[in-house]
C-alpha cells in the first residue's frame, strides 16, 4: 500500500460515488481529506464518517466548485487549516443523456461550468500553493466519452475532452515547478449515476464491458492513490483509462 502519510488532499464532489472512493482511498492511505460537496452535508458526514472509521482524519467544505470565490475558499480553508496542499483531485462533475439539439443553453452552461470550469478553478486556486512548496499533484477525473466521444452526452463528452487537454497541457506547463497532472477516464463505474439504467440495461451494457462487468469506486480510488504517490513520481500529462477494456 502507498504510503500518503503526511499528504493533505482536496477532493472534489466527494460526498459519495465515485468521490467517496478516492477519498477514503486516499485516507486509508493516510492522507488528511477535506471533503468538498456542494449540496448533501449528509450524503459529505457519511464520507466523513467511513473515514473516521478508518482511523483517518477529514474536514467537510461545502463549496460550488463552478464559482472561482467559492473555489478559491475552499482551497484557502484547506491551507489554513493543514498548512498545505498536496493532491487536488477534481472530481466532482454532473452528466445528462439527451441530444443535444434538444439541450437548451443553460442546461449545457451548468454542466460545462461544473464539469471543465470547476477543474480550471480549483486548479488555478491551488497552484500557487504548490508553486511556492515546488510539489503537488493534481488529478482529475475524465471520462472514457471524453477520449472518444458519446452519442446522447456530446456536451459532457466535450467537457470531458477538454479536461484531457487542459492536463497534457498544464502537466507541460507545471513540470519544472515539481508538480505533476494526470487524469483517470473511467468507464462505466456502478454508482448512483448509472442508477437510472433498467436490470436488462445493465445487461446489455454488461455485455459490452470485454471483462463482463462494471468497475468499482475502488477501482478509481486505487488509481487515484497510484498517480499521488512517489510510485508514480515520473508520470505526468497522462490519462489513465480504466473501463474493463471497454474503449
């Protein structure tokens, strides 16, 4: 197991899903958390509660990632509070399944804001933390539609895609400073997200999955400690898939 001890992490949208799962992968690892959520202190105190659980130490920030205030708070309350930040993991992101000709502008504004321009937030907000202690790691969390692209989620797929390149970009661009960018791109993780998919849905997509099944928060947890720990101390500006060989 990687050993976090000492590492203070940000964790967007992490009061459940696959949010949860990096966090309290990250706290098991011994990393201090702070939990952001936006809505659901309760759906953020369970979080916080499993990690408890674990002999692991978090704090809980409600902030709406899409506002640059908000943002920049939430990463000030993590410095005042552990004196340092060490792995920002943008996380938290919405989607919808529809076409796009039926979208109207606000609906593709909220989920561009939350899903690409809360990532350009947070991150802005951090750097100069990281710059001036020259380490840090951020991770975000894509998509497997946005290295590929899906039908009924083109402007989730587009945000996606461009948090892709904002990380081979920045990583470019933060490497002499001594810190590190990478990306994961899940594909279908059991969550609440995929909750409104029938039994034979599942089936179908199932099916579709080379290892015949769908991942776990785990999965991504587990991938999420790898690119924050010195295992992966020469790897950055890449986006590490993990879909069961789906893409």
């Amino acid at each position: 197991m990687e050993n976090l001890n000492g590492k203070v992490a940000v964790v967007t949208g992490a009061s459940r899903g696959i949010g949860r799962g990096i966090a309290v992968e990250l706290a098991r690892c011994g990393a201090s958390i702070i939990i952001n959520y936006k809505n659901s202190e309760e759906e953020a105190q369970k979080t916080l509660d499993i990690i408890k659980c674990l002999g692991g130490y978090a704090i809980k920030v409600k902030a709406d990632i899409s506002n640059y205030g908000q943002a920049k708070l939430l990463i000030d309350t993590a410095v005042e509070t552990f004196g340092k930040i060490d792995i920002l993991v943008n996380n938290a992101g919405i989607s919808s399944v529809g076409l796009f000709m039926d979208m109207r502008e606000a609906e593709w504004n909220e989920m561009i804001d939350i899903n690409f321009k809360g990532v350009l937030n947070c991150s802005h907000s951090a750097l100069k933390y990281m710059v001036s202690q020259r380490s840090g790691n951020i991770i975000n969390i894509s998509s497997i539609w946005g290295n590929s692209g899906a039908s009924c989620e083109v402007i989730y797929s587009a945000a996606k895609g461009a948090v892709n390149l904002f990380t081979k970009s920045l990583a470019k661009e933060m490497a002499p400073s001594g810190i590190r960018v990478n990306a994961v791109a899940p594909g279908v993780i059991d969550t609440e997200m995929n909750s409104w998919l029938s039994s034979e849905e599942k089936k179908q997509l199932e099916e579709e999955i080379p290892m015949g099944k769908f991942g776990g928060v785990q999965d991504i947890g587990r991938a999420v400690v790898f690119l924050a720990s010195k295992e992966s101390q020469y790897i950055t500006g890449q986006v590490l898939t993990i879909d069961g060989g789906m893409i």
